[in-house]
C-alpha cells in the first residue's frame, strides 16, 4: 500500500461529497422548461386583478363601516396571501445561466477544502495516516499475536509506529489481549501508570483470565509501593477461589499482608507456598524456591519483632475537612523529633485505604528513613518525639499550600499508642 493512499481516499470522497452538496443546492435551477407544468398566465393575470379589486372593496366596506376591525382584518390577510400566491405562480424562479451555475460547482468544493485546512492544524493526522499506511499492518500483527517480534524497519518512525498501535488498540478496544500487549509496551517504554490503565482494561474485559488477572494484580501490587489495595486484594481473592494453588497470587498475598503488618496472616502464606512446592518433583528449581522461602519468612519475623516495638497510630480526619480529599491525594504520617528535621519513621499510604476518614497503622524501625537514624534508637536517648499525619494532593513530602494536616501529638517514650486527627487546611 503506498503512502498516498489514505489521503487520497480521504481527498476523493472529500470532493464526491462537496460536489454532491453542490448539486443539492443547484437542483431546482437544472429543471427544464420542459419538465415545469404549463400555466396560463392569462388566467393568473385576471385572478389578480379580481384580488386587487376585492381589496379596494374590502377598504371601501370598512370606510363605510360595514366591516369592523377584525373581520377587516382576517378578511384583508386572507386576501393578500391569495394575492401573493398569484403573483408567484406569474413570475416562477428563473433559471440560473450555466456561467453561475459552474461558479457554485466550484466554490462550494474550494471553500470546503479551505474551512478544512484553516480551522485547525491537521498535520498530526495526515502524519498517523502515513504511519498507518507504513506500519500499520504489522503493528496489527503484534497485537493481534500473530508475531512477537516487530522487524528493525518498523522503528524508523518510533512515535508513529505508538500512535499506530494506540490506535489500533482503541479500534478494537474489546479485545483483552491488544490492552495486555499495549500494557507490556508502556511498561518498555517506563509508563508504569499508563501501563497499569491498559491492564485495568483488558482485565474488566476478561476477569476470568487467570494470565490477565495476575499481571494486573502484580502491576497494581508494585504502583502501591509493595502494598496490597481493596483492588489487589480482591483481584488476587478471585485468582486464588478459581486457583487456589497460584503460586505468583500467594506470593503476594504474603508480601501485601506482610507490608501491611500481618504478620501471621504472611507466614500463612509463606506455608502453603512451601507446601505446594514440596509436593513438587525435587529440582534444582525447587530447592532454589524453598530457600528463598526461607529467607523471606526469617525477613518478616525480623518486621514482626521490630514492628512489636513499635508505635500503633489511628489516623481519623475531621468530618470539616473531609470533603476536601480527593481521590489521588496521599497520606504522610511521620514521628519526628520536636525540634524538627527528617522523621526517624515515616509511612506513605494511598488515600484509598482509609476508610470513612479513618485508617490505622504502625511505625517502627523497619519505617526508618536511614539506616542509623531509628525510633528505637531516638527513644534510647530520650528524645523528644512527636506524631504527624498529613494528606497531600500533590504527593511530594513537603507541606505545600492546600494540604490538609494535623497538630503535632507528644510521644512519650514508652507510649505505644497515639490517636491523630486531620483537622485543619495548611495555608
């Protein structure tokens, strides 16, 4: 297919339709004479007369005072609408000469062509029908599975052959496995939030994919930070009641459950993972799971023993201000020294995961921001300690003008509860 074949399809029945709008106009002046019923003028001429001269009585009778007004007046309409009929049937349209009948052939194409082109640029779509005519077909092939690598020549253009592939997968956007494909594409090109919408997609178009469904689940599992969201949880929920022996699924089911302080709900996991595998044919792979197995659940009894010394924290936000979250805002909460300077232990949670205005949560020394700078440490030399919660709706750690915040709350060394609330609009 050459390049100028989408343009020129375009062009030509771009000019078929504005010829064929011109002739719509020149219809009633291409008639023959012919064609027109024959009138006699004549008789025209002489109900004419007798309308002028039925109006002159009509005059005359309401001068006289035998009419009164509104009888004059519906009789006077009456007759000059008769009036007016007979004068048009004597004088029918002329026809048009052929001279202006070509002008309007003309123009009307000429000044459709020119609103086209002035109204706005067009020149990204005559540069996507180019593309389209170029890639477009093997663009189709990758999508549709028929080739899993394109050739080297496809990415001459690599903005054209993405816009191809958008399109095509918006063209057929029922299709689950061209949004799967697209997301792996975003992925490649580090649009993880891009890449997370395309799978969103393709798994409302095909929820019972167990393929779709844990890509989606593992992709919405790393946009959260390594946390579980009611989204995850009930994609992996659904995985696991079709499957309940799906590894990947399990696996992060005990990661989400450690990251959101269940520990024993993690090492659960952790068991029936180590289970399934056991059942397993003993390999080198195997072995190599097994052990890794094991160092995950020695990592979360390590969160868990830290996580005991720790400070459980309820964060509730004031009904005043809770009209004011919106849904990409996140949550901040730190504890910090009272004199100021970067927090010992600090969490970022979406604003998903609260709840009513209320969410609860821990920090302790896996929360620590360096390595040597921990809770624990801060308590030991009695520092003065203090709790902060804040909703940020750009998500940046600084307080900007806008967020909503809380009044510092006092930790006293050995406290291992504090209640929050967000109540106030930082200026």
């Amino acid at each position: 297919m050459n390049v100028f074949s989408t343009l020129g399809l375009f062009i030509t029945l771009s000019l078929i339709i504005a010829l064929l709008a011109a002739l719509i106009v020149l219809f009633p002046w291409l008639r023959s004479k012919k064609q027109l019923p024959a009138t006699d003028n004549r008789l025209i001429d002489l109900n004419i007369d007798v309308y002028h001269s039925r109006l002159r009585e009509l005059d005359a009778d309401k001068q006289a005072g035998d009419l009164d007004d509104v009888q004059y007046r519906a009789q006077k309409t009456e007759l000059e609408r008769q009036l007016l009929d007979a004068e048009q049937q004597a004088t029918p349209m002329p026809p048009a000469s052929l001279k202006n009948q070509l002008i309007l052939l003309v123009c009307v194409p000429v000044i459709s062509i020119m609103a086209y082109a002035l109204i706005s640029d067009r020149t990204s779509v005559f540069s996507l029908w180019q593309s389209q005519d170029t890639v477009g077909q093997v663009a189709d092939d990758l999508l549709a599975g028929k080739i899993d690598v394109l050739p080297e020549w496809a990415f001459e253009d690599g903005a054209g052959l993405f816009s191809v592939i958008q399109t095509n997968v918006h063209r057929n956007s029922d299709d689950p496995m061209r949004w799967m494909i697209l997301s792996e594409i975003f992925l490649s090109f580090e649009e993880p939030e891009s890449a997370l919408e395309a799978l969103s997609r393709a798994y409302r178009l095909s929820p019972d994919d167990e393929n779709i469904a844990s890509e989606y689940a593992q992709l919405n599992f790393l946009a959260t930070g390594g946390s579980l969201d009611p989204e995850g949880r009930r994609v992996l929920a659904d995985i696991l009641k079709a499957n309940p022996n799906n590894e990947p699924a399990q696996m992060l089911m005990a990661r989400g459950e450690a990251q959101a302080g269940n520990y024993e709900e993690a090492q659960d996991w952790i068991a029936k993972i180590r289970s399934n595998i056991k059942q397993q044919p003993v390999d080198k792979d195997n072995a190599h799971a097994l052990t890794g197995l094991d160092e995950l659940a020695a990592d979360i009894a390590r969160q868990q023993a830290q996580a005991a010394e720790g400070v459980d924290i309820s964060v509730t936000v004031n009904p005043s201000v809770l009209p004011l979250v919106t849904a990409d805002d996140v949550l901040f909460v730190a504890i910090r020294a009272a004199a100021g300077g970067p927090p010992y232990a600090a969490k970022r949670i979406p604003i998903s995961n609260l709840r009513q205005g209320n969410i609860s949560l821990s920090l302790s020394n896996i929360d620590a921001m360096m390595a040597d700078k921990t809770l624990q440490s801060a308590r030991a030399s009695g520092e003065q300690l203090v709790v902060t919660a804040r909703i940020s709706h750009s998500g940046t750690a600084l307080s900007e003008s806008g967020d909503l915040s809380s009044n510092p709350i006092v930790l006293n060394n050995d406290q291992q509860q504090v209640n929050i609330e967000i109540n106030q609009q930082v200026p």
